[in-house]
C-alpha cells in the first residue's frame, strides 16, 4: 500500500519540510503508542512549489514484539497519519489482514 500527502510551501522563501509518517495499532493484545513514528521524508521547495511525498506501507512496518516476544503483526484497523509535525496530520483508517 502506498500512503501519499501533497505539501506546498506557502512561506516567502525556499526551503526544507521534513514530512512525518506515524501508525496506531488501533486494536491490539498489548498497549501500543498512539502515535508510532514509521518513517520521515525531507523534501526542498521553493517559494509556492507543491509536491507530493509518499510512503509505502507494508506489513513489516505494523510488527511490534508481542507478550510472548514475537516480532509479528496482528491484522484489524490501523490509523495512518502523514503530516510535517505530529500535531497537524492527515488520517485514513485502514483495515489489514493477514
């Protein structure tokens, strides 16, 4: 899966954004962040200039280590969020499934 967000730099000068991926195991047999940061992206943009940053999402970024040590993944609802700060980002809930 494929995760995509469209930046544009509205300031008065060029410069760097560093876009932000986080994940939430909606569901879970053990307490999970709400939050889990699973990848960032730095991209140059020039006055005015939009782009769009994306991330694949496969099944090796959903593992933790479970309640017997496992390094696994458990299907159910996921929330996806991409944003340039962990305060003001964009969500789609998506379903799983092994």
């Amino acid at each position: 899966m494929k995760a995509s967000i469209v930046v544009t730099n509205s300031g008065n000068f060029d410069g760097e954004e560093t876009v932000q991926l986080y994940i939430r195991d909606k569901v879970a047999s053990i307490t999970r962040p709400v939050k889990e940061l699973k990848g960032f992206k730095t991209v140059f943009l020039k006055k005015g200039e939009s782009q769009t940053v994306s991330f694949d999402i496969n099944p090796e970024l959903l593992k933790f280590y479970n309640e017997d040590l496992n390094f696994d993944w458990e299907e159910g609802e996921f929330d996806i969020m991409i944003g340039t700060n962990s305060d003001n980002l964009t969500t789609k809930t998506v379903l799983w499934q092994k």
